[in-house]
C-alpha cells in the first residue's frame, strides 16, 4: 500500500519515435538500377565489388601500399631538405672550413 505524499511524482514521457536507416550507397545504386531498367540496358558493371571480400582486401591492400609510399617519399624529401640546411648551416658558422 502506497502512502499518499504532498508532492506529485512525474513519470516518464515516452515517445513513439521508430529510426530509420539512410544509406546514401544504397539509394544510389538503386537509382542507377531503376535507369538501367529504364533504358533496358543489361545491369552489367554495377557492382564493383561483386566477387566479396577478396578484392574488397585487394583493393584495400593497393591502396595501404599506395598510402605508405608515398608516405615514405614525404619522409625522404624531409630528411634531405634538414640534412642539407644543416650542412648550410656548419658551413656558414665555419665548422667545415674544407667545404669553401
């Protein structure tokens, strides 16, 4: 048995809200899809990735690979830019007096 109180208790509102899902990708393809229907063209070359996860980890390796060449190149150029402003550097204060 609840004991009556001099305040009121609120309950909680609740909200009939249902998500929903938006998938940019999907509704592109579909579009693309209702053109080719519409054109009764064949649906060929839609779907690049229709062989699954091997070239999904093919593509991904390529451009890991691609990512850290050039990474490694942006890496070199610094190296050699510092190494040549510190040579410039030794040679203009006289510490390499055999250079000039």
């Amino acid at each position: 048995m609840k004991l009556p109180t001099l305040f009121k208790q609120n309950k909680n509102k609740s909200f009939s809200y249902t998500p929903r899902y938006y998938n940019p990708r999907k509704e592109r393809l579909e579009l693309l899809v209702k053109k080719q229907e519409a054109a009764d063209l064949p649906l060929t070359g839609m779907v690049s990735r229709a062989s699954g996860r091997r070239s999904f980890r093919a593509d991904w390796r390529a451009q890991k690979n691609q990512t850290e060449s050039k990474n490694r190149r942006t890496r070199l150029f610094f190296i050699f830019v510092f190494l040549i402003l510190f040579f410039l550097a030794l040679v203009k204060t006289g510490v390499l007096n055999w250079v000039v």
